[in-house]
C-alpha cells in the first residue's frame, strides 16, 4: 500500500514513534522492541563480511553522530561510507584538494558582506540557500557587485525582499544581481577559460594592474603553463558553448579586473556535470590570477545545502580516508582501521546490483530518491538482506527495502535529547564558512520509544561487537562530552572542543588559504591547472536536462507542491522547456508526454510529465529532482568526483499514448499552472 504513495504523502504522515521490522514475505511493517531490533542488527553484521556492509549518512546527521558512525565502520573494518556528498558537492572537494590544499570554502560571512563582487555560479539561493540573500544584499549595500551565472534567471537574485526590514515587506523589492550571464548548462569550464584568457590579456597590455605577480610566484604552481593555455581562445567555440555573446564575457571581465576582492560562489549546477572537477579548478585559477585567497572579501566558496553535510566530512564520512586519520583513530582506540577505500553513493548502489551487500544502514536520508538511475537503484536495495532506516519520518527508502527491513525512529534536531544519567545532552555542526557552533532541541518529543541517534550508533556498535570491544560504546552514548573529548584528539582543529563549543557563537576550524594565505597541497602551494574545453552537446532532436528543486523543497523533503518563485502550483511532474525549442521539436507548452534519456546507446524513460514554456536557456530544460533521477544512467558520473549527472542528461520527448495517469498523478499534472 505504502509503495503506491507519493513521497508527498509519505512525509506527511507524521513522526514514526516506535520501532518497527518487516520480514521477508511479510506485506507490513509491524512493532518491534529496541532490544530485539539491535539484536537483528548485530546478528545480520556479524554473519556478514565487513565489506558487505554499507554505511549511508545524511547531511542533517551532527558531528558527534556522524564520529561515531564512522568509527563503528572502521571498527568493523570497512570504509564503506557513503554520503550525501557523494552527490552533490563531492565534485568541489575534488577540485579543491589538490588546487588550494582543503575541500572545504575559503571565505566567511564577513567577506561576502565586504567583497567588490561577487560571482553565483550555478545557485539558486532563493529557495535553497535563503539566507545568503541577506548576505547578498549587506554586499551590494556596501556598493558590492554581484554576477548571477545560471540557465534559468531565478527570481531571488532580480527581487530580493527581506522580511527583516521594513522595506523588504512593504516596498517593492531589492534587484541583487548587476549581471546576469544566462549560460547553457555545462557551459561554465568555457565561461571561465575565457575570463581567464581575458584578465591575461589585460595584463599583458597592461603590466602590474590586473595578476598579482608577487602573489603568483610566491605562492602558486603552474602558473606559465596555464598562461600559455590560456594565451589563445577560440571565440565561436565559446559562444557556442556558453551560448553568450562575446560582448557580455568581455563586460564581466572588466568587472572582474576591476575588482580587487572578488568571490566565487557555486553550487550543485555546477557539481553534476561530466566535467564539474575542471570547471571548478578553472574557477580556482581566476582566483589565483589575482591573490583572491587570504584577503577581506575574496576567496572560494562552495554553497552547501544540508545542515551538516560539511561537518559529516570533517568528522571521517568518507569512503577514501587519509592515512592520519586512520592512524589517529587507532591510536586513540585501540582499533585497527581498514586501509583500502570504500564504496561511494554510486558504487553502493552497483554494489547492490551485483547482489554484493548484506547490510545497508541508512543515518537518516532518503537513499532511494537521493541518488540517480532510480530503477535500478531500487531493485538492488531489495536485494539487500537487511535494511537499516534511522529516521524521523516515512519516505520512499523505507518502502523499497531490503528482504528485512528495520526503521528505527530517532530524536529530531529540534527535540529535547534528556535520557541520559548524565542529564541533558547537546551536538553540534559545521556550517559552510567552516563555524563549529552547538545546536539542541527544545521540544518534548513525540513518543517516549525514541532514541537519540548516538545511542542508537552505539548500542548497534555494542550489538555488533559485544561487551569485550576497546571503545566504550555506553560512556559516549550517555555523555556526549565523552564523544567530543575523543574528537579533540583525533581531529586537528578541535582542541579544547567541550569548552569552545559552548560559547556564543561556537568557534572557527583552521583554514590555511583563508587564515595565512598558504596552501597544504603536496607542494606547498596553490596549483594552476590546465583543463581542455569541454562542453555538452546533444543528439539533434536533444535537450540537455537539469535536476531542479522547487521552492517548497528542501532535497529530498517536499513540504508542498508549489514553487512560487517560479510561478508554477500545484504539481511537480513538469519540464521547463524554452518556447522556441518547443516549437522546434513539435510541441506546445502542457502537452504531456514521456521522457526518454540517452546514455551511450542507453535509453531511461519516465512517463507522463508537462511541458512548460519557460525563459530557460535556449537548448536547455529543467525538471524537478528527485521526479527526473530516473533519467540518469547510472554511469553518467562526473570524473574524479564520480557525482551523479544531475544536470547532464541528452532527453528527448515522446508524446505520452499510454495508460491514463494514477489518480494523485493526474490530479499533479493538472493542477500544474504557471502563474
């Protein structure tokens, strides 16, 4: 029954209040005792190999979760940690190691407030980084300019109204953006080569006014080889990619020599590409051309979107540890770590296709709905042997499951964590301007049967392990000082963690390229890449599609069916659409058809969506994750960071002659009204 549901429906049934299990051959899920449900945990494990065990973590898990997660991975001897950012971000991380010397941003709140001009590439912080805006707008009140880069012209970045002041709710709106480049996806590698070659060139005719040279040779590696790379530009061949004029590049680029502290934001349209990690680095080396590391208002700085999914990679989340981190957590437990690296999101899911895991643990998320080529991800979790949900709500996961299947209903990050012999516990996360600071709960919970999700790690990990295992399970789960006091010694840049956690306002990681200008790569410097031009180029008959979310969203969590900011209510199952590609490929705006993508000779379909005529770029469209991850082979990877396609797929559209729609459906795609 529950399969048939919309993910709408499901997540608004309500908390999940105790403990519940479904066997194979059984149609539902019925109650079962924490002791009993960790007892099937520890007994499916320990019938398994370690690398037959998969730990999924979400971005909402806190940092002292997330450390006892992956310590109970290792303890058990595998890597096998993937997350969230394997899907969206992974691809940053990627691009940044081995370029500035750390995977995270390099700017903070102040710097944005203070910054001459500031580049969003591929972020629509509207409705997934609302708060920026604010940030976005102190920037431009300071006399700040700001350059949106994205396919759809997205209406926070035209009409900012903030409703902490009297003229963001009575007046009529503040425009962020002084620029808007309206590029086609999988443009940017192309855009910014070419801002590259343009700030070269003007340095070139001007010597000393736009690269800081001292900067350059002092801190940098590769600079020559990039200069001469970028010494010649084939202008047709950029226009063609970016689809943008010549002129509007070259405007931009005096925006940017005319800045002396310039930031890059970015996020996932920029991440889910074939080339994401040469677009990134791209971006790194305009950057380094002119110093804008370790300077008020300037730096790199990717936007994530979960509350902790930066932290959970801080903490070990991550299926290719570094040696020291392995090291240190042996040395402080008495462990041995695995050495060889895990699966990632989507080797999990080819892993589950090869019938090659017996255990799936899931710290929150919806895996199912989060991760690409939906099909084929699906069968493979009923493969599965025993699936593990620790949840707060029903979602589509927990209704695709393993041939046993548990879900274990956890404390929200809003109630109260106060069952402890040690009293009232708190947990903390990391923002993306690198900000360790506390969060706790203040709300009564809904059922006495829930667990904290601690205790929950740990009493799986004493299930598993037994009574004799050097880590003391218990002590961290009944005082979650225990877990930070552990934290502290394995991880630089924690020391002290207890006492500096509990001031106002937390405190700031280390940051070297932010806090002296220096860069811990394995030459000591920051690198100048050199990448080809690459660009998405589709069969004729083709668009290139992107994964969307709607304002009403927030990743895998629908709280309504509307997207106001642009203007459609009342359903999801559409594909914004320009009108001339409309025209051209022989449709019109809400006809509803099916939609087929191609991946080296292999087709995905998913039926029935609305076209909708929508000011996207030319040759482009958009629909909304996770309605549209159907159509992402699960080969369609960027390189190096192997993120999931999300806006990379070749889709055409075939007029739907099948079966009538589901009811809901039906009732979504006609209720699907542009305003």
């Amino acid at each position: 029954e529950l399969a048939a549901k919309t993910e709408y429906w499901l997540g608004n049934q309500g908390r999940i209040s105790e403990p519940v299990v479904i066997r194979e051959g059984d149609t539902h899920y019925s109650p079962i005792s924490w002791a009993d449900a960790f007892g099937l945990i520890g007994e499916h494990i320990r019938a398994s190999a370690p690398d037959r065990c998969v730990f999924y973590t979400s971005g909402r898990t806190a940092n002292e979760t997330a450390f006892m997660y992956q310590l109970f991975a290792r303890a058990l001897g595998t890597n096998n940690l993937p997350d969230c950012s394997n899907m969206c971000h992974e691809s940053s991380g990627s691009a940044l190691n081995p370029t500035i010397g750390i995977g995270k941003g390099t700017v903070s709140l102040e710097d944005i407030h203070d910054s001459e001009l500031i580049f969003v590439v591929g972020q629509n912080p509207g409705t997934n980084h609302p708060r920026m805006l604010s940030a976005l707008k102190e920037c431009k009140d300071k006399g700040g300019k700001v350059v949106a880069v994205n396919p759809l012209p997205e209406a926070g970045l035209f009409n900012f109204k903030d409703p902490q002041t009297v003229s963001g709710v009575v007046g009529g709106g503040t425009p962020l953006a002084d620029e808007y480049l309206q590029i086609k996806v999988g443009g940017d590698l192309a855009l910014f080569q070419a801002l590259g070659h343009l700030l070269l060139a003007e340095e070139a005719r001007n010597p000393g006014t736009v690269v800081d040279l001292s900067f350059v040779e002092a801190q940098t590696d590769g600079f020559d080889a990039y200069r001469e790379a970028r010494g010649e530009l084939d202008w047709a061949e950029t226009e063609k990619a970016t689809g943008l004029d010549r002129q509007q590049i070259e405007d931009v680029a005096g925006m940017l020599i005319r800045s002396k502290a310039t930031i890059f934001c970015w996020a996932l349209g920029v991440t889910q590409q074939p080339h994401s990690v040469d677009t990134i680095k791209e971006m790194v080396n305009v950057l380094l051309l002119q110093g804008n590391f370790g300077k008020p208002g300037a730096g790199a700085c990717p936007v994530r979107g979960h509350s902790n999914v930066q932290g959970d990679r801080t903490m070990g989340i991550w299926e290719k540890p570094k040696e020291w981190l392995l090291e240190s957590l042996d040395k402080e437990f008495g462990i041995e770590s695995p050495r060889h690296h895990g699966y990632d999101a989507v080797e999990a899911m080819e892993a589950f296709e090869r019938n090659e895991v017996d255990v799936f643990v899931s710290m929150g998320g919806n895996f199912s709905l989060a991760c690409s080529d939906t099909e084929t991800l699906e069968a493979g979790m009923q493969r599965i042997g025993l699936t593990v949900h620790i949840s707060t709500k029903p979602n589509r996961s927990h209704v695709v499951h393993g041939r046993t299947s548990l879900i274990l209903p956890t404390l929200g990050r809003t109630d109260k964590d106060d069952k402890h012999s040690k009293g009232a516990q708190f947990l903390s996360v990391e923002d993306s301007m690198s900000v360790v600071h506390s969060t706790q709960g203040r709300l009564q919970p809904v059922s006495d049967h829930l667990l904290a999700e601690p205790v929950i790690v740990a009493r799986m990990a004493e299930a598993t392990f037994g009574p004799d295992h050097p880590v003391d399970w218990k002590a961290m789960a009944e005082d979650y000082d225990v877990v930070r006091d552990h934290i502290s010694r394995v991880l630089p840049g924690f020391e002290d963690f207890n006492t500096r956690v509990r001031t106002k306002n937390g405190f700031v990681l280390p940051n070297p390229p932010r806090d002296t200008r220096s860069f811990k790569t394995d030459i000591g410097r920051g690198r100048f890449t050199v990448s080809p031009l690459e660009y998405l180029s589709p069969p004729k008959g083709h668009l290139v599609l992107q994964t969307i979310r709607s304002h009403d969203q927030y990743n895998t969590t629908f709280y309504g069916l509307d997207d106001r900011y642009r203007g459609i209510s009342g359903g999801r199952r559409v594909i914004l659409v320009h009108p001339e590609d409309l025209a051209e490929l022989g449709f019109q705006d809400r006809d509803l058809v099916d939609v087929v993508s191609t991946f080296r000779g292999q087709d995905r379909q998913a039926d029935k969506f609305r076209l909708v005529a929508y000011p996207t770029a030319k040759g482009c469209a958009a629909a909304y994750f996770p309605e549209a991850n159907a159509l992402v082979h699960k080969e369609n990877v960027a390189r190096e960071s192997n993120t999931p396609g999300f806006k990379a797929m070749f889709v055409r559209f075939e007029p739907h002659t099948g079966q009538a729609a589901l009811a809901v459906e039906q009732a979504s795609l006609e209720a699907a009204t542009v305003v």
